[in-house]
C-alpha cells in the first residue's frame, strides 16, 4: 500500500519486525580485525543531546588542566525496544580529543570538542566488576596512546616529506642564482 507521495507505508508488523531484527542484530557476535564483539556495528552512530552539565578545570602547569566534567546525555532519537545493554551497566571510556575555544566576550566562550574514545572496560549491570583490572586497563590506555603518538609522528613524516617536496624546486633555483652569482 503507498500514500499520497507514491511512497509504500510501513505497518505496525513491519515496524515491529524491523525492531525484533534490530535487537537479534545488536546483540549477534560480529567480528572486525580478527576480534569478535556484539553491540553497535562498526561504521554506525549514535546522535546524544546532553544536558546542562558542569565543567570543571584546575591549571596544574602553565599549559596543563585538570578538568572533570559530568552530564546526563540523552538520545536523540529513539533506541528500538529492548536493544542495547541493560539498565545499570557502566562504561569507562580514554578520550583524546582536540578542544577549540573561542573567546565571545567578558564571559562566553564557543567549544567545540573532537576526537576518539576507547573503551578501557565495562561493568555488567548484574555485577559487581569491570571486564578488566585497573592493572589491565592502564595497559591498554599505554598501548592507546603509543598508537595515537605513532600515529601522530607518522602524520608529521608525511607532512615533513610534503613540505620538503613542495620546496626542493625553490631551494634548487635558489643554489642556481648562487651559482649563477658566484
């Protein structure tokens, strides 16, 4: 059956059906690099609103703050019925991101907040313990940023190579003119 725009309408059993497949998909094992997991598949995302919350820094070092920051986030939109983890389970995240303020006026500030997360660990709703020990999760947060400094210093080799690349022409027509002069 279609509406008025020639569009096919869903049913109330479509709908129901589409949101059973959901919940079978979420909690199905996938797999990505060799690792199996269940949850959100990889290349999807969520959209979260967040309420007002509380940010707190500290200056620790002339250009090192601590900063603690709590908030309810909420989603945007609506989770199917009866997907997901559990009411009660935790999640500790390593965030590294690229913050960019800037200063509005006397008091305001526009931020903007980008980067990764990493899931360190998680806590089941009907236990007690993390996935991992805290031994456990300083040693992946070690091993994350090793990868992101690797990462980092590989993106500065390229640039370096760029750079060098794009000036070579001018440093050879300059070492031409020294000759050319000498």
């Amino acid at each position: 059956m279609a509406d008025s725009s020639g569009k096919k309408r869903i049913t109330k059993a479509e709908t129901a059906a589409l949101n059973r497949d959901s919940l079978d998909t979420y909690n199905r094992f996938k797999e990505f690099e060799g690792r199996r997991y269940t949850g959100m598949k990889i290349g999807r995302g969520h959209k979260w609103y967040y309420d007002r919350g509380v940010w707190n820094e500290k200056k620790i070092t002339p250009d090192e703050w601590e900063v603690n920051y709590s908030v309810t986030k909420r989603r945007a939109g609506k989770a199917p019925e009866g997907s997901g983890v559990p009411v009660g389970t935790q999640y500790h995240w390593y965030i590294i991101g690229h913050q960019i303020v800037s200063k509005l006026n006397a008091n305001d500030y526009s931020t903007s907040l980008t980067g990764l997360k990493f899931k360190l660990a998680h806590k089941r709703a009907d236990t007690e313990t993390w996935s991992a020990s805290t031994v456990a999760q300083r040693k992946r947060a070690v091993k994350i940023l090793r990868q992101v400094a690797d990462d980092l210093e590989r993106q500065l080799a390229q640039e370096k190579k760029k750079v060098a690349t794009f000036n070579a022409p001018k440093r050879k027509a300059v070492r031409k003119q020294e000759q050319v002069a000498a």
